[in-house]
C-alpha cells in the first residue's frame, strides 16, 4: 500500500477541526486497508511506530533529523536551524526543501506504508558504535524518496509530532466505525491492551466477538485509572454513601507485573523502571505466591521510616549508574491498595473484592505493606477525617476515597476514586519553550513556557513559570531544554513537549495573552515529573472547571 495514500488522509484531517470529520476521514480510510497494514496505519494515523505500551521509543531528536535533512538536500545545518525558526516545524521545512529540488531529481523507489513503518522502527532500535550516521543513513533513504509531502509527515512522524488533532479517542471511535464494533467493547478492548493497531487487526479479522475476547496479560502494562479531586471529604463521602478510604501516598504510582518468573515494574507513564530499583524485584517474589500476577501500589523514599522528598524517587527511578550506592543512600518501601490480575483478570470486581484478593494472597516484609485503609460511610466520615490527620501527622499527602462497589476502568478519571490533599490542587503541565535568564543565571533558562491540552489534544499555552527552582534543578532542566530543543529566537528556546512540570497557583485568572484564554497567579514548580508523559498533563476543560470554581 502507498504511503501518499496516508499523506492523503494526513491532509484531509488538517483541513479539518471538527471531530466528527475526523472520524469520518479515518472510518473510509481504515474500511480499506488489508490485515497486512491496518495495525500499522491505525498507529501511524497517530503519529507513533510503537503503541503505548511498548518499551521501544523513536527516540529521535530534531537534531539528528536537521543533519539528515541538510545532507540529503544539500543544504547548510544553519539554512535548516534558520527555515525551522521561521516556520516552526520540521516538517514543514522538510517539504519545503524538497519541494526545491531539481526537476532532474530522480525518486528511487515508491514508498509503500511498510517500508516507511519499518524503517522508522529500525532507526529507534540502532544503538552503539557510529549509531547517529547509521541513523541519518535510513533517514537519508526515506526522504530522498519521498515527494515534498510525503517528507513533511515522514519527519513529523520520526519526531512524534504529527499535530493533526487526532487523539486515542478519534481512532477508537473510528475503528468501531470501519469494522461494526460497538463503541464501549473497542474502548474496552483499547484500555487493556493499549495498543489500537491490536485492537484494530482483531476488529478487522475476528469481529466484536474476538476483539471481545483481548484483554490484561501480565507482562503488558495497562494505564491507570485515575483519581478526581475531592470538594471535601464530608461532601464527598455524602455523594459516594459508602466509601474505601486510604493514606494518599506521595511517591511514584507503580504496576508490578509477574509473568513465569519475571518480574517488571511499570510506572504511570508505563515506562519499565525494574532495573532502577532491583532490590523490590525479591520482596516481590516472596511476598506473593509463585503465580502470575498484576498488582499497583505507591514506591515512597524513605529514611528512618519517614517519607522524604519526592525529588528522591525521581533520582532514583531514572538513574543508570551507581544504583547500588543509590540503593543504600534513597531506601524504597512499597505501599500496595490493589490487584488487577492474579491466576485471571480481576478488574471487573468490585475494589472491596480486589481489595480481599489482595490481603489474602499478600506476604507483608520490610519492604512491602498494604496502603492504611479504613471503611467509612456517612455516619463515619469522622474516621475519614482522622485518617487523613494521621495520615498528614506522619508526612503523607493526605487520603485516597474509593467507591468499594467500582470495578477497575483503566486510563478513565472519574468520580469513583477521588484525592483529597492538604496542600491546594496543582496542575500537569508540558514545557513548550523557555526564556533564558539573566546575570549569574545567563546559563539557565530561568522561565518556562508550559501548556495544557484542549479536547483535540492540541497544547495550548497557559502561563510562564519561573520560581521555585534551584541551581541543581535549573541545570538539570536547562539540560533537557537543550536536548529537546527544537529551535531557538534570542533569549527563547522552543522544545519538543517532552517535560511535565507539577505547578502550584494561588488563582485561575482570565488572560488573552495565552492561548488558553486563562493564565495563572503566582505559579511555583513544585516538582518535574518524570513518571508522567504529555497524554497526563490536565486539560483546558479542567482549567475552566477550576476557574468557575
């Protein structure tokens, strides 16, 4: 199958703002596609090579893809770096090249779907000696065969930004559409596996019946699903009648997977961290009984048995060397409150029932504990409230509140599990450019341009942040700048939307100078957030909500 054909879709999507136009785009599109293809286009329609749930990443940076680009047309790494500043996005610069070249030029070969899905994927999997020219070598043979707009979405895609306001949402939506599935069994089936070009190649092959039939495998990480913020625990505990109540633990959520004898641990972002933290993989093995399993729980930093600092775990779990000092340095202990699988999927239970699964099959040790948990209704929302003093007292965040009567809905934010805190609700947000400072901080950027995404999953830009940072963190930060850099004007620097920042605020303001129409006072980072990724940064939506609030 020929990409142009993709790049044709491409197009026709950014034509278009309207969701369902969208749809109606890659509903014909995907009726058409073989069984060879459709898992590939489903991902490519998405911008990604890998589903969310693989541990491989494109990993290429802009530029790497700059000094392809100026080899393959011919051009100086400077002329590329000066039309990306005026343009603002690589793709666009890549066809615009193209576009310039002889009549003469001659195209080696038509490039099909998978030629260009597994080229992609190759250069995400060349790693050590002399990998960069490697690199920029299948780089080389993609765009010289590619018409101009066929190397704007080649480049978009290597970068993972394709920006067509297509999101997970649209694509499911789409695939029920193309092969006759009902709605909720495409999402159902979505939110196990996290990977729609599965989900698509069993729609097209087996129908609602198999796509009826995926569902947790140990081994393959599942999103989360994800806690609201609580009014107050008196209005929340009214609402909810009966309730779980628990520590809320300030620390990385984490999803332990057993399958045979290996043992990952996965966080929010499903990123595997095992080897960061190798000292949980034994506790975990003796906790449990030798089956197969998934279990989530909060990993904490600890020192003298108290939680310290959050910054700790974000040292460890992206550390690579010296992990054994690091282990004796930042201790870890693990706080389970849930079961997702144990001998077979578990998540259409009850939380009470998963809950008693979990205490039964559970061998507590020094490293491992059950989450402090009390039941509560309303004529007992005073243990609610000294479970959240205690839980405060010892340095906690404050307490989780859960429906017991819920099953487990991954990747879904709803009001069956709520959060309530001591400290003021903060925002998710992604880095999506910076100024550098001034003075003795000329080094640094000093200021951070960050966003939120709208309900297209377009970023939308909603403040400037620049305190609550030190040297260490501003050096660190200003090392990721540069490294997701995708041009810079001056003082500013623009960057791929790789960094989530948690900011705290005093007020939701309204503001027409950020794209969002909202900005906020006094914004402080409170941490950077490596256990998160843009698709769990807030939204518009939320920001409004707050505001009317």
């Amino acid at each position: 199958m020929k990409y142009k054909e993709l790049v044709d879709v491409y197009e026709a999507l950014s034509q278009t703002t309207k969701k369902l136009e969208k749809i109606a785009i890659l509903t014909d599109f995907f009726k058409n596609i073989d069984s060879e293809n459709i898992d590939k286009v489903v991902l490519m329609s998405l911008g990604l090579v890998y589903p969310k749930n693989s541990e491989e990443e494109q990993g290429i940076g802009d530029k790497i893809l700059m000094k392809a680009i100026s080899q393959i047309f011919g051009v100086s790494i400077s002329k590329v770096e000066d039309n990306v500043r005026e343009f603002g996005d690589i793709g666009q610069v890549a066809e615009k090249l193209s576009k310039e070249k002889t009549q003469q030029t001659f195209f080696s070969k038509e490039l099909t779907i998978k030629f260009v899905f597994n080229s992609i994927r190759k250069i995400a999997n060349i790693s050590g000696d002399k990998s960069q020219s490697r690199k920029i070598a299948i780089i080389s043979e993609l765009l010289s065969s590619a018409s101009g707009g066929e190397a704007k979405y080649i480049s978009k895609t290597i970068l993972e930004e394709l920006r067509l306001g297509v999101g997970e949402a649209i694509v499911r939506d789409a695939i029920s559409n193309a092969f006759g599935i009902d709605k909720e069994i495409t999402e159902r089936a979505a939110m196990l596996t996290n990977d729609l070009g599965l989900v698509a190649k069993f729609a097209k092959e087996k129908g609602e019946n198999g796509l009826k039939k995926l569902n947790l495998i140990p081994g393959r990480p599942v999103k989360p699903m994800l806690a609201q913020l609580s009014p107050g625990i008196d209005i929340s505990l009214k609402e909810m009648g009966n309730a779980i109540c628990e520590t809320k633990y300030d620390g990385i959520r984490i999803q332990i997977h057993k399958n045979g004898n290996e043992i990952n641990f996965f966080t929010r972002k499903l990123e595997n961290v095992t080897n960061a933290i190798p000292e949980m993989i034994e506790p975990i093995k003796n906790g449990f009984p030798n089956e197969d399993f998934i279990v989530e729980g909060e990993i904490i930093a600890t020192r003298d048995g108290k939680p310290i600092s959050f910054q700790y775990i974000l040292h460890r779990v992206r550390r690579k060397y010296n992990i054994d000092k690091a282990i004796k340095n930042v201790p870890l202990t693990l706080y389970l409150f849930d079961v997702l699988y144990y001998k077979t999927p578990l998540i259409d239970k009850s939380l009470k029932k998963r809950r008693e699964i979990l205490e039964r099959i559970i061998k507590l040790g020094d490293k491992i504990n059950l989450s402090t948990k009390i039941d509560v209704n309303v004529e007992t929302i005073y243990k609610a409230e000294e479970l959240f003093k205690d839980s405060i007292s010892k340095g906690h965040e404050g307490i989780m509140i859960k429906d017991p009567d819920e099953p487990y809905i991954p990747g879904i934010r709803g009001k069956k599990m709520l959060k309530f805190k001591a400290e003021p609700e903060t925002l998710d947000v992604v880095v999506v450019g910076g100024t550098y400072g001034l003075g003795r901080r000329s080094n640094f950027v000093g200021s951070y341009l960050v966003a939120l995404k709208d309900e297209d999953n377009k970023l939308k830009t909603v403040a400037h942040v620049a305190t609550g940072l030190d040297d260490e963190t501003l050096e660190h930060l200003t090392n990721l700048m540069e490294k997701y850099k995708k041009y810079d004007k001056g003082t500013k620097i623009f960057v791929e939307p790789k960094i989530i920042l948690e900011i705290a605020y005093s007020e939701v303001v309204k503001s027409p100078e950020y794209e969002t129409g909202y900005s906020l006072r006094f914004p402080v980072v409170k941490r950077i957030r490596i256990d998160k990724g843009v698709d769990d940064i807030n939204t518009v939506e939320s920001l409004k909500t707050m505001f009317k609030s």
